[in-house]
C-alpha cells in the first residue's frame, strides 16, 4: 500500500492536491453489481487467493485510517484505490 505525495505549493486551506498515482482502478477490477456480480457462497470460498489478498490489504488499510491513524478518508471508493503490480528492481 502506497499513497501519493502532496504537492506542497498547491495546497490551500480548502484545496488538497496530489501526485498521479498509476495504476488501475480497484472498482474496474470487479464485476459491478447486475453484471456478472455474485455474492460467494461459504464464507468467500470461491473467491481467488489474488481476491481475496487484495480484500484484505484494503481492509486492513482502512481500519489502520480509522482506529491508529484516526482519519477518515471522505470519499472511500473503489474508484479512489488505484492498484498497480508490485515493482521489483532489476
């Protein structure tokens, strides 16, 4: 989990800029519901080993936000959590 830098001399009181993080949207990487949606019988036991790392890194994410860093992000969606393969120097 990464998060962008803020671009210091674009910030104001009322306005928070950040740098452009790559990476593909987590909502693009799911079926919507009504389109190939279905919700996992037994517990998530359908779900891939690569879903389900994923629900969990974001849920971990966000209740670090919440409970130790007490901050709320206000508009959490899939739509704001980008992802991106790791990257592994050569």
């Amino acid at each position: 989990v990464s998060f962008p830098g803020v671009c210091a001399d674009l910030v104001s009181p009322a306005v928070l800029v950040e740098q452009w993080v790559p990476g593909e949207s987590v909502s693009n990487l799911f079926a919507a519901v009504g389109d190939g949606f279905a919700p996992l019988e037994g517990g998530g036991a359908g779900a891939s080993e690569w879903n389900r790392g994923l629900a969990r890194t974001i849920l971990d994410m966000a209740i670090k936000m919440f409970v130790r860093d007490n901050f709320v992000h206000g508009d959490l969606h899939g739509g704001n959590i980008m992802h991106a393969p790791p990257v592994h120097p050569a």
